[in-house]
C-alpha cells in the first residue's frame, strides 16, 4: 500500500445566519445529503462513520470509509480528526475544519481538509493519483457549496 493525499481550503460569505448553516453542518443526514460520493454518515457520540461510494483511481475502485472525531465549539468551528475505533486498520482518512464568522453580508465560512487514501499502487503514480483526488476534491467542494446553497435557500454575498 502507498499513501496518498490531497488538500483544499475554501471561503465564501454566505447570505445565512450563522445558526441556519451551523444546523446543517452538525446534522450527519444533511452532510451525507450535502456531500456528493458520500452514501451514508453515522454519528456515534463525537464519533462520525463516513462511507463513501466507489471512486475510481487509476483503474482502481476504491470505497473510503473512515471515523472522525468531531469537536464542536458551538456556531464558531468544528474540527474533525481520524480517529478509528480500537483495533481497527482504515486504509482513508480526513482530517480538516469548518469555521464561521461573522460577515457584513452574512457568515464567513471557511473549510480546510486534507484527504489520505492508502491505495495498493506504486509510489510512482503519485502524481497522477493526487491529482485524481485533487480533482475529486474540487468537484466535491463545488457540489457541496451549491447543495449547501440550495438547502440554505440563499447565495453567496
């Protein structure tokens, strides 16, 4: 296995309170719904299960599922962290943060994450595999930020 990783940040103001966009963000069912290749998130206390659906890579099927640990600081940031249960090997991981802030026009939102996948591919392909996993990451932040949008039922200022 080689491991594998790919970042994104973004930032948007977005015309919602930051209470409308801190329920959608605390809501597992939401985020599943929200995030696309994701099938299904299950929260266990401060624990999140998520499971994604097949993304290929480099010819490769590969289903991530991961735990994350979620730290909430009530309507200003929420950090999540690896974090599998005991005993257990998970070849995907995230790790990464939402912030929120107060804006002229709305809330400040900024997101940061950093996606790691152990693949059984040689450390060659490195290049072409993270930028398979850039691009999916960008696809993913775009639909996600529309979706966000559309069940917030606003824009961006």
């Amino acid at each position: 296995m080689t491991r594998f990783s790919a970042s994104t940040e973004a930032t948007a103001v977005v015309r919602a309170t930051r209470q409308e966009i801190w329920d959608l963000l605390v809501d597992p069912d939401a985020i599943a719904e929200m995030t696309p290749f994701v099938k299904r998130i299950t929260a266990d206390g401060d624990h999140w299960r998520w499971e994604m659906s097949g993304l290929e890579v480099l010819g490769k099927n590969v289903s991530p599922a991961f735990t994350e640990k979620m730290t909430f600081t009530d309507l200003e940031r929420i950090e999540f962290r690896h974090d599998p249960p005991a005993g257990t090997t998970e070849r995907s991981a995230v790790e990464g943060w939402y912030q929120l802030s107060d804006a002229e026009e709305g809330t400040h939102l900024a997101t940061n994450l950093e996606i790691t996948l152990d693949l059984p591919l040689p450390k060659v392909s490195s290049k072409a595999v993270t930028a398979t996993m850039s691009g999916v990451i960008e696809k993913m932040g775009d639909r996600f930020s529309k979706n966000l949008l559309d069940r917030l039922g606003t824009t961006e200022a």
